[in-house]
C-alpha cells in the first residue's frame, strides 16, 4: 500500500514543484487554495489532495476553494493533466502532450473537466468545480494527476517549510487527483528496461530507461550508477537519492559524459535501485526479505561510437598515414640535403 506519510508530503510540496518565480515580501499570503474533501476520500488521507475511491464510470465533483486576502480581484489560469516522472527523478502531476507509458490505463488528466479560467474575488471565497468521470472499466492502482491553480501578475504566496521558516515567493498552486478502485494499491518497484548512448536533457548521456508499470509510487529512490570499459576501470559513476516515479511511469535516466568524452569501444552500464529505507536509520536496505524486493541490480552493453558531440576522436595509424609520414620524411631530408650542398657551394667560392 502507498505510504500515507510520503503521500501527504508529495501534496503538500506539489506547489513548490512548479512555476518558481520573483520573491515579493509581504506580511501575509496574497490567497491560499484548498480541495473541498467530498465523501469519497479515504479516511485518514491528507487534506490537501482529492484521494478518493470510485467504482468504473462513476463522476465525482471536485470543489476548490480560493481564499484573495487583497483589496483586488485575482485571475487564475486553471489547468490540469497526468502524472509522470521527469528526467531528473520528480513527478510533474499536470503533464500534457506527451507520451505517456504503456501500462497507463487511462491519463486522469483527459477525465477532468475544468474551467479555463476563475476570478476570485477581493477579501472573501471563491469556489470552483472540475468535474472528474472515473474510466469505464476496472482498473488496478492509483491513477494520479493535478490540478494547477496559477495566478496572473505579481501576487505573493506564502510558503512554509519543514522548519517552519517562512518566505513569501509568486509560486503556482497544485493540487494532487488520484483515485483508485479499491484502498489496497499494487506493490511499485523500478523494472530497467534499456541504455544507450544520446542527447538527454540536452547533453550526451547515457540513457537508461527505467519504467514503474505498477499503480503506485516508487518513492525515496536511489540510484547508483556505473559506467565501466572492457578493462574494468569505472569511467563514470553517479549516486542519487530521494528520488519519485508516478505511477504507471518511465524516465529515461542520465550517466552524463564529462566534457572529455570517451573513446569509442564497448562499455558495461550497471545501474542499482534501492527503494525502501529502514524507518529507524533511515537506510537503504539491501536485501531482499518477506518476498519483498528491496533492490535491483542490473547491466547492459552499450558499444559507443566515435561523434563529435559524445567522444573523443581517436584516430587509429593506418597505412595512409604511414605513407604520408614516409613522404613528409622525404621532402624533409631532400629539404635538408639541399642546404647542406648550397652551404658547401658557398663555402669554396
């Protein structure tokens, strides 16, 4: 079952996720958004996400509330989408025009009907409604999505951290949708499917697809990777923690090439993914108990070849140069021969 804990916490820091913009100071929030909880939600989840259970085809009417605290009205864009899981390991729960993953039964984001956009109105409540049709047959999991609350022009949002540290910044609002046919969700773990060597993000990486088919989260994913020649040495190597696949999700996973590059040949990419922590240390675990997997390892050949965007040029001797090597002797020496016979020639005049 997903963890309620690390659910909530996804929620509430869905906000920060996107659309950072120019810090304002100011006393107090400009407007705050909350999800109206309707009767569907599961007992217990957070307050600040619609997780709700609904039978295939049912609609359910989801309610937002937007709160201006200024003396203007406010517009907001609103927009909505699916989740999915970007190149560096986050979840973008308001994905559009993309290509999403096989085992996707159904993008939520094309289930909700939303307004394009609300204006709340000065120092008081403006509600809104999307209205959300469940697909029309069964499916296992959680389906996961957003709703993206965005104001126009320069307003402030208060935010808040773990520490309680306050800061006012122009941020947009999401809000998570998931829902599910039945409470129990699937177990997640990262399946590895390919690697190859391509342009990820905009620089020369090694590519490795990672796909989570379950209908859950795999989350506090760690990463470590390894890039290794056929004489053993590790060229490239890459450790990273905390990362979140949605569910029903792939992300191609980059091991960047430094700026050198590498020589052409055949190479090994060995990627391990460790996604549960001992809830006391807060380890990773290594092992594999209760018929559980805890971590997978996995490798691949990948041959590279020489391109200027990705390796280093090593030009091997061939019989062309040797050839031109003798002829550049040559002229040398017959250059040589010829000064020495001009210096002689002046000499005894």
């Amino acid at each position: 079952m997903i963890n309620r804990k690390f659910l909530g916490a996804l929620v509430t820091g869905l906000g920060m996720l996107v659309g950072l913009q120019t810090v304002v100071h100011a006393d107090v929030a400009d407007y705050e958004v909350h999800a109206l909880i309707p009767s569907t939600q599961i007992v217990g989840n957070h307050t600040e996400a619609f997780d709700m259970v609904l039978a295939p085809g049912q609609q359910q009417e989801m309610t937002f509330v937007i709160t201006n605290h200024t003396d203007k009205d406010i517009v907001f864009d609103i927009s909505k989408g699916t989740a999915k899981t970007t190149v560096k390991g986050a979840v973008n729960y308001t994905a559009i025009n993309t290509t999403f993953d096989a085992s996707l039964p159904e993008q939520i984001g094309e289930d909700m009907q939303i307004p394009s956009t609300v204006t709340a109105k000065a120092n008081t409540d403006t509600d809104f409604n999307v209205e959300l049709t469940a697909p029309a047959k069964a499916w296992s999991g959680l389906l996961a999505g957003g709703i993206k609350i965005a104001p126009r022009g320069d307003v402030a949002v208060k935010k808040v951290d773990q520490t309680d540290r306050q800061g006012i910044t122009t941020v947009d609002k999401t809000i998570g949708v998931f829902i599910r046919n039945q409470e129990t969700l699937p177990t997640a773990k990262p399946q590895f499917e390919s690697a190859k060597l391509e342009m990820v993000n905009k620089k020369p990486a090694f590519g490795v697809v990672i796909r989570n088919p379950n209908g859950n989260f795999v989350n506090t994913m760690r990463l470590t990777s390894e890039v290794v020649d056929k004489s053993g040495k590790i060229v490239l190597y890459d450790d990273r923690m905390g990362l979140t696949m949605a569910p029903y999700s792939n992300m191609t996973w980059p091991i960047n090439l430094k700026k050198e590059g590498l020589p052409s040949g055949k190479y090994t990419v060995k990627v391990t993914a460790r996604w549960i922590r001992d809830s006391a240390t807060g380890d990773y675990v290594d092992k594999v108990s209760d018929k559980r997997e805890y971590v997978k390892h996995w490798q691949t050949k990948v041959n590279v070849e020489a391109n200027e965007t990705t390796v280093k040029q090593h030009k091997t001797w061939s019989w062309l140069d040797t050839l031109l090597a003798i002829v550049v002797a040559i002229f040398v020496i017959g250059i040589i021969v010829l000064l020495v016979k001009f210096a002689g020639l002046k000499k005894y005049r």
